[in-house]
C-alpha cells in the first residue's frame, strides 16, 4: 500500500524499530536461536524482520505503536519460553539519538556500552553505582551510558537502576542503528 493510500485508510505508517532483548544467549542463558526469534517477531506481525548476531538484536517494521509492539513481542516470547522474557524497544530514530549522544564516543566501542531502560533513569542512578574503579558513567534519557576501560568482563561496577535493562556495546548499537536505519 502506497503512503497516501495509508493514510487516506486510517492506517498507521510503518515505523523501524529495534528490540532488544535482556539476557538471551549470554552466559548459557535464555537460549533463543535467532530463526526462532525472527519467526515469533513474524508471527506477532512484524516486518522485514532480521536479527543481528545471536545475543537477542532484532530489528524490523511495524504500523504498531512502540507500547503495542513491546507488548506482542513480550507475549510471544512468553509463549516461547514459558517464562517472561525482558525486552527493550526503541525506534529507529531512538536508536539513532543514543548513537549521536554517546558522551564517550572518543573511546574504543568495544569498551562503551548502552545499558537500555524503559523508562528514564532516576536522577541519583549514578550515585547508586557501586564498585567503579576506573569506569565513567553518564545518564542518557532512557539509557546509561558507561566507559568500560578495562573491559566489561573485568568490572566490578554494580548499577541498581539497571538491574532491569540491557546493555550492548558500541559496536551493536551503531550497527543496530544503520540497520534500522535503512529499512
């Protein structure tokens, strides 16, 4: 359907989007192959579905609204793994908006990470951290931005506000970013 055809419907225009999900093939857990994940986004009425690498990056198009498509994905991964399973949606215009407001984009990307949260973090999040050694922290509007110097394998830097988030690496975000950005 052309764009002024879905218009004139009272159809929603599609939007890109990126789901991200938390604490799916790390560390042996929340096993998910990415076939099955891009099945399930199909199957919940996503579009020109794709996945990126196997750690629960997905990203596609969709006339739903951001609450409505979290709220599908999150049933069908339910359904799947008969246990709630978190996920993080952004939009493809978000996505772009982390990558331009990265505090830390002098450093290595390997070595940044955005940790994605629903809501904006609380304004004392970075007051709570605990156990920063070397690390450098700063609040996005719905992310935590950290600088990992040494490696995120070797922190001992514990964020309470990010408890229910998901952290990806510079790396991720910006390709994650360029993918949806090319739908």
């Amino acid at each position: 359907m052309a764009s002024e055809d879905l218009e004139r419907s009272g159809a929603r225009r599609l939007t890109a989007f990126v789901a991200l999900l938390r604490a799916v093939n790390v560390g042996g857990t929340g096993k998910l192959p990415m076939a099955d994940l891009k099945r399930l986004c199909e199957q919940a009425g996503m579009l020109r579905v794709s996945t990126y690498i196997a750690s629960g990056n997905v990203v596609f198009e969709s006339p739903l609204l951001e609450p409505e498509v979290k709220a599908r994905l999150g049933e069908a991964l339910q359904s799947y793994a008969g246990r709630p399973l978190g996920v993080l949606v952004r939009t493809a215009a978000e996505m772009a908006a982390v990558v331009r407001a990265n505090p830390f984009a002098d450093k290595p990307p390997a070595k940044v990470s955005a940790i994605f949260l629903d809501a904006p973090p609380p304004t004392n999040a970075l007051d709570e951290a605990i156990g920063a050694t070397v690390e450098a922290l700063a609040l996005g509007l719905r992310e935590i931005y950290v600088h990992y110097p040494d490696g995120q394998a070797e922190t001992k830097l514990k964020i309470p506000a990010a408890r229910t988030g998901t952290a990806r690496n510079f790396n991720t975000v910006t390709k994650l970013a360029a993918l949806a950005a090319a739908l």
